[in-house]
C-alpha cells in the first residue's frame, strides 16, 4: 500500500523529555495546516518519553528509536526518513503556535526562490516568563521577506534563525551535508550558516514558536566550549566560499563565536583559553570595543571577573 506524501515532514528528535514531548507535540496537531507527518526519533531515551507519545493513537505518527548518537544524528535519521520535499523541526521541548505551519507554508509560496523558511520566535520559561527576542538589522519595515544579509543580522541580534522556528527542503539540508554530527555546542548555528550561504531565507518577523528555556542560575556557564573549536574551524572554511558582500559580515559573525567561548572560559576560570580566544576576536574584528572589555576581564582577579560577567549577564537576560 503506498502511503500518500504529506505536505510536510515534521522531525523531533527526543532524549529524555518525558515532562515537555507532550506540549510540543500537542502543538503540533493544533495546526491549522493537517497535512504533515511527524518523525519522532527516540535517540535512545532513559526516560519515559517515547512511551507517552507511543500512547498518542494517530497514524501521522512514526517513531523510529536507535541508539544515542546525540541531537544532530537524530535530526538526520528523521531528514532521511521523511516522505515529504519540505522538512520542520521541532524540538521536543518546544511549541509552536497554531499558525506556524500556516505561516511556513505561505512563505514557501510566495518566495519559490528561497529553500529555508522561518519565523520569529519567543523565549519562555515555566514561571510564566516571556521575553520577545531582539532582532537587528532588517530594513525599515520588514515584515516578510527574503532574509538577504543573514550574518548581517546574526552579529547583532539574538539568532535569527531558531531550530523549531525553521522548515528546509529536504533537497538543500542534503546537499550541505546534514546536521553535523560530534559537534557538541552551536551545531544549529553552523547548519544556518552553511545554508545561508548556498540559499535564500524567507522570514517573517512575526513570533510563532515559543522557545522554552529551563530556569537556570545565571551564574553558571553553559556548555564547556568544544575543544577542538569544531564549529569555528568550519565557520573559517565558509570564509573561502562567501561572496564579496558576505565576507566582512561573516568575519565579524566569527569574532562573536569566539567572544561567547572567551566569556564562558573567562567563567570557568581558564584564562590561557580565554585569551586565546581573544586574539581570535581580534583577528576577524579588529575593530571590537568588546575586546578591550575581554583582554582587561582575563587580566582581573578571578572573583572580580566572576561578579562583572554575572551582572552583565542578568541586565542581559532580564532588561533587553
């Protein structure tokens, strides 16, 4: 029996969210768009996550479980299983509102050039905290539209693209190689760069997903930054591919990467790896006022240095 093709494959990868899977894929089918499969991939969960959505009775549903191999090998098995062109992705911690799919799907209408589509999103917590993101760097009005300065826009904002805020066709995830896998931190923004630089983006700067953040202490560190610096190894590749125009903004876009490395070292306490981190930055932004801030932070007593990053973070996360 052939099984018809939806209009849209949808790929959550799942790990250990048996207290979040059912929201997000509750807000899956409270679309106004029916159309679509949804690929949960059980990347080798401990908890009782695949077992709630293995409850759910609707044939849209395929779980496909296998062993852990991490978020990005997850998203490719479920990119190369899906019946449809176009691939969504929703992270099993997220939500979308009911018109996301709606929104994707006119996007993709009505710019045949572009093969990524994605919408604005919002950062929420479980203590009914909500925080819009800041977003830089479009034209005066943009609404909806080709995304045509991506790194322009990346440098300055929080990331334009989110992963459960973004549809691909399947064609252009492929040929840029999937997800990559054994990258344990900023594998989603080196996805969007490489995709950048090959396709066009429509964007609608309306918010339709929520991002849930877990409440966490601000002053801790996030994720040990990778060693070797996988992601800023092939971010300094792209460099040999970009277009005149895209060189200067992804030089400054790379000095980012390496600014959020020399902060969460600075954190931890490793100075030398803080440092250098800090040559990077000035090496593809030489004209950084951050890196002054960075160079006199590695220098500074360990306690001090702790206390200003703390309080740059909370004005950070709490008045922007």
């Amino acid at each position: 029996m052939k099984l018809d093709t939806p209009c849209v494959s949808v790929v959550m990868p799942l790990y250990n969210k048996e207290n979040e899977v059912n929201r997000a894929v509750k807000s899956l089918f409270s679309q106004t768009v029916r159309d679509y499969e949804l690929i949960v991939v059980n990347d080798g969960s401990t908890d009782k996550g695949p077992e709630i959505v293995r409850t759910i009775n609707d044939p849209r549903i395929r779980i496909i479980d296998q062993e852990n191999g991490g978020v990005s090998a997850a998203r490719n098995r479920g990119i190369k299983e899906a019946r449809a062109e176009l691939i969504a992705l929703l992270d099993a911690d997220d939500e979308w509102h009911p018109d996301f799919l709606e929104t994707i799907m006119r996007l993709r209408t009505n710019y045949p050039t572009c093969d990524v589509f994605a919408t604005n999103y919002i950062y929420r917590r479980n203590n009914n905290y909500f925080r819009q993101t800041i977003i830089r760097g479009f034209s005066n009005g943009f609404k909806e539209g080709i995304l045509t300065n991506y790194f322009g826009v990346a440098a300055k904002s929080d990331p334009p693209l989110w992963t459960s805020a973004v549809a691909i066709n399947k064609t252009a995830i492929i040929s840029i190689g999937g997800f990559p896998v054994g990258v344990t931190s900023g594998e989603d923004l080196l996805i969007w760069a490489k995709l950048a630089l090959k396709y066009k983006i429509a964007y609608s700067v309306k918010p339709k997903v929520y991002n849930w953040e877990p409440i966490k202490l601000l002053d801790r560190p996030g994720r040990v930054p990778q060693t070797p610096d996988i992601v800023g190894q092939e971010f300094i590749r792209l460099l040999g591919s970009a277009s005149s125009p895209q060189v200067e903004e992804l030089n400054i876009y790379i000095a980012l990467w390496h600014q959020m490395r020399a902060s969460i070292f600075l954190r931890l306490g490793r100075r030398q790896e803080a440092i250098y981190e800090v040559k990077k930055i000035a090496k593809y932004s030489k004209r950084n006022l951050k890196l002054r801030v960075f160079f006199v932070l590695a220098l500074l007593p360990q306690k001090l240095c702790d206390w200003i990053l703390r309080t740059i973070n909370y004005l950070k996360y709490f008045h922007r």
